[in-house]
C-alpha cells in the first residue's frame, strides 16, 4: 500500500512539474516583406552585373554550393564554375545584353527559402550579336548568414528550336 501511495504521489509531483514549465514560445515569424526586398535588391545587383558584363559580380551573388543549369551545357556548381562559363559567354557573344524581370516571390514557410519566377530577354547573341533569346526562369534562393544568395537557377527558352539540316 505504502507503496501504491509512494508511486502516486511521485506520479503526481512529475505531472505538476509538468504542468508548471511556461509554454514554448515559437519562433519569431520572418518579416516576408523585409525578405522579399531583400531578395529583389541581391537580384537587381546580379542583374547589374550581367547588363555590365561583370562576371565576378554576376558569380558572388552564388551560394557557395550553389547551382546553374545553362542550357546546352552541364551544371554548374559553385562560384568559380559560374564566373568562367559567364566569362566565355561574354567571350562569345559581345555584343549580348541581358534584362529580367521578376513575376512572383514565394517563401518557405520558415523564411531561409525562396522561388523567384520571372522571364528574360537576351539580345545580340552571336558573333555577329544578330541573335536573341527569351524565356522564363526559375530561382531559388536561401538565407545564409543574414545574406541571400542563389541555391539552383533555371531558365527554359520560348523561342523555337531551328530545324535540322
């Protein structure tokens, strides 16, 4: 009996101990507006970069594991990788230039990723600079050490394949 008591009373001791700990608190909500500035700010300076044919410029805004899909070509995988395949794009198309605009922003419930949509127009490609290009891209983004950076990039041309010779 002394027993059945001794449990009992233990079980209710650790219960209300239970009981009297504060709630957790949950994390503070990310301020989605602050983000999505934050993001279209870091892309209008890769957007400088390209229109100024900057390649380093264009790489730093890579995460250091960060991805690029070109077309045509492998994946890129980190800054380095990126700077060269944009240096050799320059190289081979001098007279090209680069817009894009943003369509959407959507976060993560957890504010440390983001997908960016939007289209792009290239113009001058080419040796001759008489080609173009436009499309529709996608980009994902995450928070790393309060900065946003480029996780994976995509874009996917509209313009119609040549035929075949």
């Amino acid at each position: 009996m002394r027993l059945r008591i001794c449990l009992v009373l233990s079980i209710l001791g650790l219960l209300a101990n239970a009981c009297s700990r504060p709630a957790l608190t949950p994390p503070p909500q990310p301020d989605f507006v602050a983000e999505e500035t934050a993001i279209r700010d870091a892309d209008a300076q890769w957007l400088k970069a390209a229109q100024e044919r900057d390649a380093a410029g264009e790489a730093a805004i890579l995460a250091d594991d960060g991805m690029i899909y070109p077309n045509h070509s492998n994946v890129l995988v980190g800054p380095a990788a990126y700077q060269a395949h944009v240096e050799k794009d320059f190289a081979d198309n001098p007279k090209s230039s680069i817009s894009w605009a943003t369509n959407t922003i959507e976060f993560a419930k957890s504010g440390e990723m983001a997908v960016q949509t939007g289209t792009y127009t290239i113009t001058g490609l080419g040796p001759k600079g008489d080609g173009s290009d436009t499309g529709h891209f996608v980009t994902v983004w995450k928070k790393t050490n309060d900065a946003w950076k480029v996780a994976h990039d995509i874009g996917s041309s509209t313009v119609p394949e040549a035929p075949s010779k």
